[in-house]
C-alpha cells in the first residue's frame, strides 16, 4: 500500500488491530493526558522501551496492562511479532521511555510497517523533550532543527557539525550527561560560541536551565564535581557576521602564513576571535591556503 494513502478508515483497516503512538512524561509523572491513560488502559498490550519503567508509571496511575519489551536491540525481530498481533486484531499502544516515541526513540520500523500493511497508526499526543526545552528557551522558536543525538564516532559527528555551522535556525540537540563536556566543546570550535540553553532534568524536582554563551555553559558545567539527567542543548543559528567577508579572511590567513608568527593552529584561533567566526572555519581554509 503506498505511504500517503489514508488508513485510519476502520472499514479499510478491517479486523486489524490499532497501533496507538502515546506520548508519555519526560520526568514528572502527571505530565500526562487523560485520553493517553484511557487508551493504555484498554488495549490488548503495551510495547515499552523498558518494561520495569513503564509498568512504575502504570501502576502509578493504577494501569494494568500487559506489557512487552520493544527497544533497540530487539527492534527487528519484535516489530515482526507485534505486527502479527495487529494483524490478529489486537490493539498494541507503543510508548518510550519518556516523550513521544519514534523521537530519538525506537519505533520507525513498526510504525512505517503497519501503515504499508493498512494498519491504522493513531497519535496520542503529549510531553516532547525538544518542544518544552524549545517553549522555555528564548531563543527563535519561529523555525527551528531537531537533530537529536549526533554521532557517536568522532568523525561522523564532526561532519555532522560542520554542516550545521551555517545553519540560521535554533538547532536542537540530546546528548548524556558524560559527553556534554564534549558535545560543547566541539560545537564551540566548529559553529562558534553562540548563545545557548541547557535544559536538565526537565519537570523534575531538580529542573535547571543555564543559559548564556556556550563557553559560559561549558564553564560552569566543569565547575560541577558531576552532571545528572539527560540534556537537552539548544544553539542559537547562525546570525553571520556581515561585516566580515571571507575573503578578508583569507588575505589576513595569508599575511599571517608569511610573517611565520604562530602555528597553524593559533593563527587560525587568533582570527577567528577577532572576527567571531568558528575556529575550524578559519583552520580549513589556512590549510587550503598552505596546501596552495
């Protein structure tokens, strides 16, 4: 069946089962709609990112459900087996962990599948990470970029970075609380230090936003003997700087290569600085002008 015809037509969808998309809380357990808890607790089975989380917050709101595990290591062979149930007729709620799942979470393989096979999908909207730390940040909220985790390897991620240096909008971003350090590191060099918000802990008891220039963030991050809770990191986009041609650039790069002041490396962190541009913007085109 092609992607973009409907199927939430029950006569077409038959004796199949639905396959509701719930979102649930990020931290607070009563970030939670009520048509979310009416529909977990009536379906057939709960598919959860991990069981022993999900059946606390069911059972929190007094929810019996029979649940089955559906993550990352068992996605493949499990998307196959609900699917079965669906085509039974059996009603299957998906949930994450925390948020809306398919976002940075597993899920696309299972949704994708049921709506080729004319399975009904139906959204439960609710709590998304990237929205509520968006909603509070004041950054542009007008037009923004979800991209979630980078890469883990640092190549991957470095070329993933470089492509967002030019990128105008608000840039959202989830990364663990042992790389942050990393993360902001590498966004400093690579996009400049830009205006930022890290949001921690979002609606739980130690909620905490620290804004400012991403060095400033850096800083007091380090100044913590530990960082808790995953974080949500927002970059202001990219504002250019018009007075400054890369051109210019280049004549200074080349004036400085022939005085033979500093290395490579300092030459390119000494112009950046001066014309507030990211450091491995200046670096690559040193190194294309020495290579020339």
């Amino acid at each position: 069946m092609p992607l973009n015809l409907p199927t939430n037509n029950p006569e077409e969808t038959g004796k199949k089962g639905d396959l509701y998309v719930i979102a649930t809380p990020i931290g607070n357990r009563e970030d939670i709609t009520l048509r979310a808890l009416n529909v977990l607790g009536r379906v057939d089975l709960v598919a959860a990112e991990d069981t022993r989380h999900t059946l606390r917050f069911l059972s929190h709101h007094n929810i019996k459900s029979r649940l089955i595990s559906y993550h990352e290591h068992n996605e493949r062979e499990r998307t196959k087996d609900l699917l079965d149930k669906l085509n039974s007729g059996l009603s299957v709620a998906l949930v994450s962990n925390a948020g809306t799942p398919t976002i940075s979470d597993p899920g696309y393989q299972l949704i994708k599948t049921a709506i080729e096979r004319g399975i009904r999908v139906v959204p439960i909207p609710g709590v998304s990470a990237a929205v509520t730390a968006l909603s509070v940040s004041g950054l542009p909220t007008d037009s923004f970029v979800f991209v979630g985790f980078l890469a883990k390897k640092k190549g991957k991620r470095l070329e993933q970075l470089r492509k967002l240096a030019f990128e105008k909008r608000t840039t959202i971003l989830y990364e663990s609380p042992r790389r942050i350090h990393t993360l902001l590191e590498e966004i400093i060099l690579n996009l400049g230090d830009r205006n930022g918000v890290l949001c921690r802990e979002m609606t739980k008891l130690h909620e905490e936003f620290v804004r400012g220039h991403l060095s400033n963030i850096l800083r007091s991050l380090k100044e913590r003997p530990s960082i808790k809770g995953e974080c949500t990191l927002l970059v202001a986009g990219d504002e250019g700087n018009e007075d400054v041609s890369m051109e210019k650039v280049r004549k200074e790069i080349k004036k400085r290569l022939v005085s033979a002041k500093g290395s490579l490396s300092d030459i390119a962190k000494e112009i950046a600085k001066k014309y507030n541009l990211p450091k491995n913007r200046v670096y690559d085109e040193a190194l294309k002008i020495k290579g020339d």
